[in-house]
C-alpha cells in the first residue's frame, strides 16, 4: 500500500512540475520546476526498485544538468520577446492534439493491459544495477545508445550555432 502511496505521490509530482516546466514564463523559475520534475523521477526509480537509476538521475541531471541550465539562464540574462507574431504558436494545436493522442494511448494501455495472474513474475533481479545497465547499453541496445550520443551531440553543436547567430545579430562577439 505503501508502495502505490508514494508511487501516486510521484506521479503527481513529475507531472504537476512538468507542467511548469512547460508553462512557467520566467526560464529561472521553469529550470527549478525541471528539478522537480527530476527528483519526482528519481523517486519513481527508486520504487521500481532501481536504485543505481535514481541516483544517476539526480547527480547528472538534477546536479549538473539544471546547473548548467542556471548557468546559461544566468549568463544571458533577461531577454526582450522578438516583435511580431511567434511563429510557433501554429504549432500549439498540434502539440494538443499529439498529448490528446499519448493520453489517449496510455488509457488504452493501462485497460487493455496483459500483465495478470497467468504472466509469471520476471525471474531477472538484477535489473538496475551498474553492471547489469552497462551490459544492456553495450550489448543489446548499442545502436540505440549510439544514436542517442550522436543526436545530443548534433544538439548541442546546433545549440552553439543558434547562440553565436543570436549574439551576432543583437550586435555582440
């Protein structure tokens, strides 16, 4: 019972936080609703039983992640809105449709779900440790884990570009 408690507690808390991630104008205060959202995270880990998992999710990306976001959020101080109309907001009933689509999807999910009395429980018990998560990443899930390396890669090198075209254009280095 316990167990579900803190469960549901998380839950709530990943979502209540991300949602002010997404709706927070201040950057500095979305930043520390994404901490929230980290550590309600971290918390679901550790009621999965993957306690290696929810300390890597709070010392990489509570700890260094956010501060960096900090950082930057610090460095480039407050920024004047561009005039005109925002180009993305065409794009807001397509990012409602699509969370309509995923919620949807995990209602179905959550009904149509297969796990019962006839499903034996997982013999594997060594799911989240160090040895066994570095076995998955290099042996079964490689070109995924590579995938994932050259695509944060590519964003931060567009990131880079993004910010030296801005500072240019605003008359800076």
């Amino acid at each position: 019972m316990g167990e579900q408690v803190t469960f549901a507690i998380a839950a709530i808390g990943a979502v209540s936080f991300g949602i002010g991630v997404v709706f927070f104008k201040d950057a500095f205060r979305a930043a520390v609703s994404l901490i929230g959202t980290l550590l309600s995270v971290a918390l679901l880990f550790i009621v999965l039983m993957a306690p290696f998992v929810a300390a890597l999710q709070v010392i990489v990306y509570a700890g260094a992640i956010v501060v960096l976001f900090l950082f930057v959020i610090a460095y480039l101080g407050e920024r004047n809105e561009v005039p005109g109309r925002d180009r993305l907001d065409a794009m807001q009933a397509v990012g409602w449709i699509a969370l309509l689509g995923i919620a949807a999807f995990g209602v179905i999910a959550a009904l149509d779900s297969t796990i019962g009395p006839g499903v034996p429980p997982p013999t594997n018990t060594d799911v989240g440790s160090p040895a066994a998560i570095g076995h998955a990443f290099l042996s079964d899930h490689i070109i995924a884990f590579e995938g994932t390396s050259l695509i944060l890669l590519v964003a931060a090198v567009g990131a880079v570009i993004l910010a030296k075209r801005a500072v240019q254009l605003e008359g800076g280095r």
